[in-house]
C-alpha cells in the first residue's frame, strides 16, 4: 500500500502517484524515455544494470519490469536468475557482468570505482557508453528508490521496455 495518498487516475499506482505533481513526472518521463528509447547499449547489459539496481533498491515495479520482445533480445527468465550471482555467473559475458558490477558499485559504493575497475571498464565500454551506462543507473537508482520509497505496486499487467 502506497505511503501517500493521491488521486487515482487510471495509469496505475507505479504512475498515478507521480501526477500529484505533474510537471516533475512530465520531466520523470522525459528521462525515462531518452533511457528506454536511445540506449546503444545490448538490451542483456542494459537489463543487467536496471535488474541489479531493482534488486538493490527493492522496488516492486521495478524487479517486475521486463523486456519487450525478450526472446529475440536474448533477455529470457533465465537471465534474471543470473544477476544476484553476476559474479559468478558462467552465462553472462563479461560485458554483463561489468555492466551489473557498475550498477552495484553506481548504488552502493560509488567511491569504490577505483583505477582498476576503471581500466577494466574502459577496456570492455567505449566512453559514450559509459556515458549511457551512467546516466541509465543514475535513473534506474533514482526513480526505482522513489517508487520503493513512496511503495506502490507493480502494476497487474507487466511493464515491457
């Protein structure tokens, strides 16, 4: 049960919530389109860094948001199984599972990212990558601990990006 009240306007909790303030969700979306719509990334190592953030922060609508199309993405059940353990992972290439480690150090220990992590990533991202990488995590860790935060619901009918 969401920890505010707000009007329902039919979109759902993980949305209606937000239109208590609509120029913010207005901006909220914009951001959220640009990562969804124009990511370079492969859809496997985008999804591992949103899937290890929605396991960090606990938000419901977001560890239940999957992949449109997942199949011919390469971005099946099984693959999400996998991220809790992306170290250990004999299923995800290295790119995944750098891309998961981003995501967790992003969360939980950005002063972590030292010089080696840094090489490894550079070796593996081009930079405009990393610029989308970051950026992608930086919404991810934002609206998923807002909507973990506030505690609304996923909603009935899965979101597909």
């Amino acid at each position: 049960m969401p920890r505010i009240s707000f009007p329902e306007k039919g979109l759902g909790e993980h949305a209606d919530w937000m239109l208590a303030r609509p120029e913010m969700a207005v901006a909220m979306g914009g951001l959220s389109s640009a990562v969804y719509g124009t990511s370079k990334l492969d859809k496997r190592e985008s999804e591992a860094a949103r899937y290890t953030i929605a396991l960090i922060n606990d938000c419901a609508v977001c560890k239940d948001t999957r992949v449109k199309d997942a199949p011919a993405r390469g971005v099946e059940e099984g693959f999400y199984a996998e991220i809790p353990a992306w170290r250990t992972s004999t299923t995800l290439s290295e790119r995944e599972k750098l891309a998961a480690e981003f995501a967790q150090l992003f969360a939980t220990d950005h002063l972590a990212m030292d010089d080696g992590f840094w090489s490894r990533l550079r070796g593996a991202f081009a930079d405009d990558e990393i610029v989308d990488l970051t950026i992608s995590c930086g919404m991810w860790l934002g609206m998923g601990r807002t909507m973990a935060v506030i505690g609304v619901r996923a909603p009935d009918e899965r979101i597909l990006v």
